[in-house]
C-alpha cells in the first residue's frame, strides 16, 4: 500500500530552498578593534553632576563591568543624561544614555502599576482572592495526580504584589524529587513539562501548574519573603483580567500613554543589537552556561545568555533604557508636564502603604517599590539583578528622580538572586549629589535630544512560499521580505504550541493577513515563514508585521484560490531540487547523502498552494484531496497515486516515476484548480 507520511511540523528535516532551512552560525576569524569605549562618556556634560562621571567610571572599571548609563529628572524635565564604558566590546560600540539594557526586577514595577491601574479602573479588587473557587486564576489546575493546595487559598492579589504570598525562596523544596528554591530559577517547569508531556523547556503555564500542589512556608499576608513567582502570577492576573496579553497591556496601557516607544520584552538567546540594546557580559573567568534552547543555539553559552527570561516575562524580561525609565517613573504620579498620571492620589496611597510585615527590609515593600517614608514625603525605589545585569530606579518625594543601568553585575549571586549592592551603592552616591542640590537643580529638558522609538519593520514583498510567485492561497506557506521584520533567527519551539495550534508570535513577531492572525514559523530581521490564515477571502488582502508592538505599513498581496508549487531544495550548480524523497524515507538527488530516483518508482513530492486549507492547526490525521492534482516530470504526465494535507499547510503527493525518463535531471510542473506552477524545480532520475 502506498504511504502518506504526516510529517511533524515542529522538528521537520525537509529541506527546501528557503522555507524548512536548518540554520547554522559561521565562525569568523578576525582581529578586535582598538577598546576606545572603554573610556567614552556620551551624552552632554552638566558642571552640576560631574563629580559623578568620575565616580561612575571609577566604579564600572574597578568592577570590570562594561558599561552604564544614567537619567535624572528633575519635577519631570530630564537634566542629565549619559552613558558610560562599552555597549559592545567587539564592535567597539560605547553606551548611549538611551542604550536598550535588561532591567531584571525592575520589571516588576511595570507589573505592579498595571495591576492598580485596573484596580484603580474597578476592574480588580486588591483583596481578590488568586487561587480556587472564584479565584482570578482558577483555571489553572494541578498537573494530573496531584492535588490542589488548600492553604493557596487565602492568597490575595495584595499579597503578590507585597511579597507575602507565602513562598520562601530562603527554604529549599522539593518538586517530584528536583530541589528548587525560586520555582523559575530551577528545573520545576522542565519536569512539569515532563509529566504533562509538553515540550521543553518548560512553560509558565507548566510551572504554575507544579506549584499548585506545592506547599507555602509561611501563612498568605502574615511574612515578607521576595518572590519572583509571584510576581509571575500577577502577569497572569493581568491577562485574565484585561483580556489581552501582558505584554500587550503594558505596552496599551503604561508605555504609550508616556510616550515610552523603545521599551520591549528581551529575549534569552540574544541581544537586539538592531535597535541599540547592549550585550551582557559576566564576571571574569565565570564558568559557561548551558543554553535553554539548544537546538537553537548549541554548545555552552555565556551565564547572561542561559536564564530563561521568557519564563519571567512579569517579573524580570523587560527591556528599557535609562531616559524611558525616567519617563515611567514620573509618569507613575504626573509630574512631568504633558503626560497624563497613571494612578491618582488614592491609588497612590494604596502603592505606599506599610503591610507591617515581619522580616521586612529596612524601607518596606509597598505594591510594587520598596518605600522609605522621610519628613518630605515617600520615597520610591525597584533594583534588579542578573547575570550581566543590574538595574536601579528611584523616585524622590524633593522632585528628583533617576534612572540607573549597567550591563554587567560583578556580585550577583545566582543562588540568592542578590546583586550584594553594586548598583545600590552607586545609586547612594546619586542620591548625596540630588540632596545637595536641592532645589537648585540645573535648568532645561533634554527629552527633545532622545527618540523614544523602536525600528519600524518594513514589508517588501509577500510571495507564496514554495515558488516565491505574487500569490498566497488560504492555509499555505507564504513569504515574506523585508528590513527590521525580526530581531532573533529562528524557528519555532515545540514549547510555543498550544496543544494542536500553532504559534502566533514567535520572538515578539506577530503577522495579520486580511486582519486575522497568521502562524508564524521562521522570524529573521529580512524574513517571515507564515501560514495563512483560513477562510480569507480571494483577492486583494492586506498584510502587516507587528514586532514589539511597532507596526508595519500596510502592504498589498493578493490571495488566490490555488498558486500550487513545489518545495524545493538548493543542489548542485544551484539547481532547485524537489523536496522529494523515496518511500523508505531517503532524499531523493545527486548530492552526498542523498538517492536518485527510478524510473517506474512511487515517490513522495511536498507541496503548498493547492487550494485553501484550514490554517493555525496540526490537522488530526492527514487530510486527502477529493481532487488529484496533475504532475508532469520531463514534459510526461506521472500518474499520482495520493494527494493530501499531511501537516500544516504541506501537500503530499505520490507519483510514479514515469517510465519514459531517462538518466538525469527533468524539470516538473504541479496543476491545481486550473493553476499551474512555473517551470524550472527538477528532479534527478538515476539508473
């Protein structure tokens, strides 16, 4: 009996001319420019602030940190600005004041303004319980053979936010045998993946799911302990409440109304080096990490590169730059002119209200900011640390605020997720300098001087995949070229599937063809793999790339009822081969590793464009076609034997080879609907 073989779409080997590509990084040999950004210093000098340069270069050299920058405002206009040391050593890129670096747990305040700007909307009580009957995040349910923990139960959205949820880091516990202490800074969501048999590495939803049945150290409301999962499950509060995704709501709700463009979810395996994020760098003679994703990234990783930031998007994946910073935090309560306060007076009181909880630090944690109560008024401070990272950002009740970045942390801790102070040592010396000034803070805004954008993608063109011909079919592969479309290289996680769907976003990349979402399966900064999606209607359709929330223009492609074509593959002399292989599995050509074709053989040819299909979804069981389409190799009409959707947007087809063919290569055409591929793919017959 002949074979139709569903091919499985998340680990797929077919190679094909650019759609199914394995990609791979080149090496290259060459000579280090001259380290000149070692000691540059950009942004304009202010006399007032200058004991600080130095103290700050001083400081990153000691600690043979890299680079920093600095903001400071002053009741809402920005009167220093600069960056120091290295943003890139290899490229001999120095730091800008508006330099892209991690913010790590300054991330959380983002969270936190979110969470009370929908109390504040009376969307979201702060005393809403979390877990169980009613509860905002009920839909989560243990990982089948455990149980639901009673004590969860008392959690309150004020409780997360405060850091008295229950969980202590400081204990270690046990998950299924694996020790963790911060649930996402061990494997917890890798064995969850495991036992639910999802894809590594595992998810949020996976380790949340682990934690359901785990125990709490101490009574909800009654212990400060910091927690990073629990500031992951305020994202999650979020989306349930808003309706849209976290990183959606911020940006919608926080950044654009503050004209904040730049800031952007990172990423584990890379640095957007296209829109000026800086590269993180670890402490000398650090040992190497292990890549979360290896089979994108291979081989043992600098330690900054293997936290998984994806799995802590709520508590410590944001990306932002000192001068935004700045922006946010005088956002927050209104006082730069010109922008709208995010939270009014009561609100506010409730950000500041002292829990009284034991075992608090020495300024207690308010929701969302550590808070020191002085004669003038509160003051509001976030740090963050990781791996290469440290952040700081303060808010002071005498008008003065600031923002503090570095891309290295020569004391960080990953055992203790503690950064023992680097940053907040620096930040003391801000903080003497802002107090002797007072009120005699220089004059000017320098927010003109800084464009709060990130790089628009641009599309330039959208072509069916196989082919790259001006017309896509409903449920096929399509491509799309362009600038500025991605900022990583690569292909779909098995992780980003959600049971049969297919991912709609990879890397902060999403795709709308005639508005609806398409399935994203390869994202570069020039190129797109998409699926389009189903039940679009025929004609002219309008196509948009959205990529950390900028959107494109608007680009005109037109979809058609069949554009059918074969995939192919590059061989020798540059010829396009058929993605084509034998029954037993054995690519079909005449270069190493691969076996001609036979003249009277069944071989199986892949496809796309053959009608419309159902887009976004892994298809039960292979769909077979009530029409057969027509195969001519060497001008001689094949008989096809099977035709059918084996996996998403992938026609299999089954020929004869004809018996007519000789030795060598013969160009092959596919019909469908009437429609009839170009000319040129071939496939090579042997003796």
């Amino acid at each position: 009996m002949l074979n139709h073989r569903r091919v499985n779409c998340r680990h797929s080997r077919l190679a094909t001319r650019s759609f199914f590509l394995a990609m791979a990084c080149a090496s290259l040999a060459s000579s280090l420019p001259a380290q000149t950004c070692a000691t540059s210093v950009t942004g304009n000098a202010v006399a007032a602030f200058a004991p600080l340069d130095g103290q700050i270069q001083s400081a990153i050299e000691a600690n043979n940190v890299k680079g920093a920058s600095l903001a400071i405002t002053y009741n809402g206009r920005l009167i220093f600005a600069r960056g120091y040391g290295c943003a890139d050593i290899d490229s001999n890129t120095p730091v800008k004041p508006d330099t892209l670096m991690r913010v790590a747990s300054v991330s959380k305040t983002f969270t936190s303004v979110g969470v009370l700007l929908l109390y504040q909307q009376g969307k979201l009580s702060l005393d809403a319980k979390v877990f169980g009957t009613g509860g905002i995040l009920a839909d989560f349910q243990p990982i089948p053979g455990k149980t639901l923990n009673p004590d969860l139960m008392g959690i309150t959205v004020r409780h997360l936010l405060n850091h008295s949820g229950g969980w202590d880091r400081s204990t270690t516990q046990h998950f299924n045998g694996v020790a963790y202490g911060e649930p996402f800074d061990s494997q917890l969501p890798n064995v969850a993946a495991t036992l639910l048999g999802d894809a590594q590495p595992g998810t949020i939803t996976d380790g949340i799911r682990a934690m359901l049945s785990q125990p709490i150290q101490h009574p909800p409301g009654t212990y400060y302990a910091y927690s990073n999962f629990g500031y992951v499950l305020l994202g999650r509060v979020i989306e349930k409440v808003s309706g849209v995704s976290y990183e959606q709501y911020v940006q919608q709700n926080i950044l654009k109304p503050l004209g904040i463009g730049r800031q952007k979810l990172g990423a584990t395996i890379m640095s957007d080096t296209v829109n000026g994020e800086a590269t993180y760098y670890d402490t000398a003679d650090a040992p190497m990490g292990t890549s979360p994703f290896p089979t994108l990234v291979p081989g043992p990783v600098t330690r900054p590169y293997a936290k998984l930031l994806e799995n802590v998007d709520s508590a410590g994946e944001w990306v932002s730059n000192a001068v935004d910073l700045s922006k946010f935090l005088d956002g927050i309560d209104g006082r730069r002119q010109g922008t709208p306060a995010l939270l009014n007076s009561a609100t506010l009181a409730q950000m500041v209200v002292n829990p009284n909880l034991p075992n608090e630090p020495n300024a207690y944690y308010g929701l969302g900011f550590l808070i020191n109560n002085f004669a003038t008024g509160n003051r509001w401070t976030k740090g963050g640390d990781l791996i290469g990272t440290a952040s700081e950002i303060v808010h002071t009740p005498i008008g003065y605020s600031f923002a503090l970045l570095f891309n290295g942390n020569p004391a960080y801790d990953p055992n203790s997720d503690d950064g023992a102070g680097f940053e907040g040592g620096l930040s003391n010396m801000v903080l003497n300098l802002i107090n002797q000034l007072g009120n005699s803070a220089p004059a000017g805004d320098q927010y003109s001087s800084f464009q709060s954008t990130l790089l628009t993608p641009a599309v330039t063109a959208v072509e069916q995949g196989a082919t790259y011909q001006p017309l896509i079919v409903a449920g096929s592969w399509v491509t799309i070229t362009g600038q500025n479309l991605g900022t990583a290289t690569r292909t779909w996680l098995g992780r980003e599937f959600d049971g049969p769907d297919l991912p709609s976003e990879i890397d902060h990349v999403l795709v709308t063809i005639d508005g609806k979402n398409a399935s994203v399966y390869y994202v570069s900064p020039t190129q797109l793999n998409v699926q389009a999606p189903t039940d679009t209607a025929t004609g002219p359709v309008a196509v948009q790339v959205i990529r950390d929330g900028t959107v494109s223009a608007s680009f005109q492609a037109t979809l058609a009822a069949a554009a059918p074509g074969f995939f192919t593959y590059t061989a020798n002399n540059n010829a396009q081969e058929l993605a084509a292989i034998h029954l037993n599995g054995a690519i079909i050509g005449d270069v190493a590793g691969t076996l001609p074709a036979k003249a009277g053989e069944v071989v199986e040819l892949y496809a796309t464009g053959l009608g419309a299909s159902t887009g976004g979804v892994i298809p039960a069981a292979p769909i077979t076609l009530s029409e057969l389409p027509i195969v001519t190799l060497g001008g001689v009409k094949a008989v096809v034997s099977y035709a059918g959707i084996v996996s998403p947007g992938l026609f299999q087809i089954n020929v004869t080879i004809p018996s007519q063919l000789s030795v060598g290569r013969h160009p092959a055409t596919i019909e469908y609907g009437g429609v009839v591929s170009p000319t040129g793919p071939g496939i090579v017959v042997g003796n």
